[in-house]
C-alpha cells in the first residue's frame, strides 16, 4: 500500500521528490484518513493511487472573506491561517518568520484585529474578514503607511515589513500610538532583526499625527 | 502537525460531553495549543472550538466582578470595568505577550496556559511533565528561568502567566463546569505544586470546563502595582513578577495582597509576608522585612540562584509603586 501512495499521479516523479518532505507528509496524511475513512474509501484507496479520495474526506469547506473578496476553499483542519493565504490563495505578502508567534511577521488583522496569522487555524476563521498586507493599497495609491515606511526607511531587508505595517495600522486604530513609548510597547509583538526600529517609530508617529485615516 | 478533528461545540454541555473522551482538547485563541501542537509536544485526535459559546460576558455582580472565559485578554485589560475596579488585573494582562496574542488569547486559555520551560518544549528531552517517568532535563540543565518555590525532584518548571499572578492577588475564583454542574474553586487551589504528578498542571477534572472567573470587590483599586522583571523591556516571560494590592487608610495598611510569577509551578500568593504588612506603616523598612518573610523556604538551582536577589527586590519595589513611594 505504502509504494502505490507514493507513485500518486499528482506529484510522480523522481525519486528525490518522492522522498521529499511534502511527499512524506502526504503519505502520513493519508494513513490516517485511511483509518478514519468508510469502508468504500478504503477499498478506493487501496485500488486506486490517487491521494485526492484521501483529500476528500480530510478536508472541510471554509468561507471568508480576504480583502474585501469572498473566497471558498476546502482546507485541513490543521492547515493554518497563514499557510492558507500564502498557499492557497497565493497571497505571499504575510510571511513566515518564527510560525510560533514569536516574531509578528505574519500579522494580519481578523474582523478588524491584529493577530498573527501561524497561530490560527484556518478553520476557526470561516465566516470572518481578513485583511492582509495586500489588502491595504487602494489600486495604485499606497496606503498613507506603506507611504511612511517609504519615506522613512522603516525597514532594510523587508522580511518583517508586512507584519509591522498591519501592526502599526492597527496600533493607532486601537490608539495605543500617542508616544514613542506607547508605540514601541505596542510594537513589541513585531521583531525587527535588521534593527530598523527608530525609522518605525517615525513612520507611525508622522501618520498619527498627520491625522489621515487609517 | 498531526491531523486531527474539528468540532465546533453549540452549546455549553455538547462541549463538556466532548471533552470527556479520550485524545480531545479544547481550543479557544489557540495561541498556546497550536503552538504545542506543531511542536508535537501535544497531539489531540479532536479539537472541539468552544469560540461560538456565550462567555465572553463581563459584568459587575452584587460581590465582584465576572469575566466570561472566552473573553479576550485584550478585552479584558482596556474593560473599563476591569480598569476601575480591578486595575491590577489590566497592568498584568497588559504586560503579558503581545498585543497581537492579547486579541486571540482567552481567560480560559490563560488559566489553563503550560509551562514554558524549554526541555518540556524539546520532545528530544527527557520532561516529566510531557512524558512521565523519563526524568527532568531542567534540574541539571539550564535552569535559569526556573523555579525557585515550591518545585519537586521531578519538576522545576514555572507557570509563565501574568493575568493568573494578577488573579491570584485578588483572591479570584475560578469557575468550571461539568456533568455534575457547576463548581468554584478559588485561585490558589486551581493550579497545583508539580509534587510526583508535574503532568497536571491544575485541579480541573477531565470533564470540567472553564466559563468564568469572579473577582471579589476589594479596596485595592488606588494602591495597585504590577512590576514585571524580563530580559527586554516588553514581549517577554517574566524572571520575576510581583502583583500587589494594599488598602492603606492614612498611612497604614489595612490589608495587603501579593503574589509572584516566575518562581512556581503556580502563582505563588506571600501569604506570610502579606499577614505581616497588616496594620503597619506603608514604609520601605516594612516593605523590605516583608519581602525577607516571603523568601523564607526559597531554593535556587545552578543557573537561577539571581533570583533569590532579584524576587525580594522585585517585592519592594512592587510595593513602593503601589503604595505611591515611588
């Protein structure tokens, strides 16, 4: 059995792909549907190759809607937020930084609310609204944060940018950005490894006062 | 991670019915389970999400205050019922994770949220507390951020809440629900000393569901301070912590409350040092006598021994701030 899942018709190929991690995970994926699926699917499974019958019954419908569009999918239950926006709907503006909310790169906001996107299960989202980095410019014009960050070099290699960008929208939404003090308590949940701290401080602080509505 | 199912609970007793069978668990904000779960630290065969259930409620009573499980600790911590009553609570939630975490994280989760401590984190790691019998790799590890209070030969771990310290100043009750009904049980006797059992972390039965925890009125609102001691300024697990609440009439203390994070398996209440403070003169000399008493019966491993230095100063100081010394 273990030999036919492998040779699936969806990722056959050579034999360092299918020793690949995906392949692997795959494989264990559809061990466990196998014992959890009806008797058909199991016979399905043994005659037949193709991992989608095993998809089929792992995985469960999940509506929302993603910067304004509705969106329909079928994800694992175990899939994450985050590993649905950049997977799925290859929305790859959200990053994967640490994916155990220790680092803030993968901050999105949910009905509104920053949270970090590696510690929810996607799943728990159906029927919310979930806005990610994408989602901020209004077509071409940038959003007056993505304008200060331009401005005042919030950043050097980027990776954390849409995650402190999202933060700091909803920093001064929730007001927690009336000092540099409460603004870098407010920031805190956002790692900078390149050190660009002081320049996002100056950006939220400019947008803040600037008074633009955010 | 590895696959499990997802049930989504309707009501209150379909969830306490769920949780009763082997290999499920409870998900709320997620932020500790899943977490744990991509680690393989935990693996439940069932998640039952309990986010759609009526508990997000905070509410003054004839006694106190109630806050509703689910309620976020973000909410929580700006509630402005919570700010005039209880402001010790919003200074500990606030000074926990980040503000991020906040919005996902439930009081439930909170009170029921696992130790740090990275050799239980390690599934390569001998941890007792994740896999009983196969010993402590803290206790001759690397122990900086470990207990100094109440720990067992089989587990130096601590609890690395703040709202729980805050909680446990205020003498909060935390009440669950089961088959059997409804039951309270106060702070101090939800979480539990590791003793020869450092797999459970808390008195809750298998059947039992958090909905809510009462904080009784008290006169501690003007006197309150949450001095929380890390490696950074913000976003990080406390070494030490210290909530305080005093009711001073002129000068003296009527009553005084305290309780350390970041020494125990539990929130650590000084009762000792609190029965001390009564009836005495808000002063440095008293808070520092106080802060001896409450350090009596402390044991330090190779790498955390600072913190027999650095828990009696967090004290005063803490009490300082809430007496408005500082």
């Amino acid at each position: 059995m273990k030999d036919k899942i492998v040779h699936s018709d969806t990722e056959a190929g050579s034999d360092v792909k299918d020793n690949s991690r995906r392949n692997f995970l795959k494989q264990s994926a559809l061990i466990t549907a196998v014992a959890l699926t009806p008797g058909v699917a199991v016979k399905a499974a043994e005659s037949h190759v193709d991992e989608r019958i095993a998809e089929a019954f792992e995985k469960m419908p999940l509506k929302m809607e993603v910067n304004g569009v509705a969106k329909t999918l079928m994800v694992e239950p175990r899939a994450t937020l985050l590993d649905i926006l950049r997977e799925q709907l290859d929305l790859t503006g959200t990053k994967k930084g640490c994916d155990h909310g220790q680092c803030g790169a993968c901050t999105v906001h949910i009905d509104g609310h920053r949270v970090n996107s590696c510690l929810t299960l996607g799943i728990m989202v159906n029927g919310k609204k979930v806005t990610t980095i994408e989602g901020l410019a209004k077509g071409e014009n940038l959003h007056p944060m993505q304008e200060a960050f331009l401005k005042h070099d919030g950043f050097q290699c980027g990776y954390c940018t849409p995650g402190q960008i999202m933060s700091a929208v909803a920093c001064i939404r929730e007001g927690h950005a009336n000092s540099e003090l409460e603004i870098r308590e407010y920031m805190s949940g956002n790692i900078c490894r390149c050190g660009a701290y002081p320049n996002i401080v100056n950006a939220i602080q400019e947008v803040k006062e600037g008074g633009m509505p955010v | 991670m590895k696959q499990f199912q997802y049930l989504k609970a309707a009501t209150q007793q379909g969830a306490i019915e769920a949780i009763n069978k082997p290999g499920t668990k409870i998900i709320a904000g997620g932020t500790n389970l899943v977490d744990l779960m991509k680690r393989g630290v935990t693996a439940p065969d069932k998640l039952v999400d309990i986010t759609h259930l009526p508990l997000k409620n905070i509410a003054a009573t004839k006694t106190g205050l109630h806050i509703g499980a689910l309620a976020l600790n973000s909410t929580v911590s700006e509630n402005g019922l919570v700010v005039a009553k209880q402001p010790l609570l919003a200074m500990a939630l606030k000074a926990g994770a980040s503000p991020q975490l906040r919005n996902m994280a439930t009081v439930g989760g909170n009170l029921m949220q696992r130790t740090r401590c990275t050799y239980f984190y390690d599934t390569t790691m001998p941890c007792n507390k994740r896999e009983p019998g196969t010993g402590c790799g803290a206790m001759e590890g690397y122990n900086r951020m470990h207990a100094i209070f109440g720990a067992s030969p089989q587990c130096i771990a601590v609890n690395p809440s703040d709202m729980c310290v805050g909680l446990a100043a205020l003498d909060a009750v935390v009440i669950v629900a089961g088959k059997k009904g409804e039951r309270r049980i106060p702070i101090n006797e939800f979480h539990r000393l590791p003793d020869d059992h450092p797999e459970l972390d808390n008195h809750l039965a298998k059947d039992e569901l958090i909905i809510g925890v009462e904080i009784p009125d008290n006169n501690f609102a003007k006197n309150s301070y949450y001095l929380k001691v890390r490696d950074r300024q913000s976003y990080a697990f406390a070494l030490v912590s210290v909530a305080a609440g005093l009711d001073i009439n002129g000068g003296t203390i009527r009553q005084a409350r305290l309780a350390m994070g970041g020494v125990a398996h539990k929130p650590w209440r000084l009762f000792e040092a609190e029965k001390f403070l009564a009836g005495k003169p808000a002063s440095e000399e008293n808070f520092k006598q106080a802060a001896q008493i409450a350090m009596q019966g402390a044991k330090a491993y190779q790498y955390n021994s600072f913190k027999l230095k650095l828990a009696p100063a967090s004290i005063v100081e803490a009490l300082k701030h809430a007496s408005g010394l500082v």
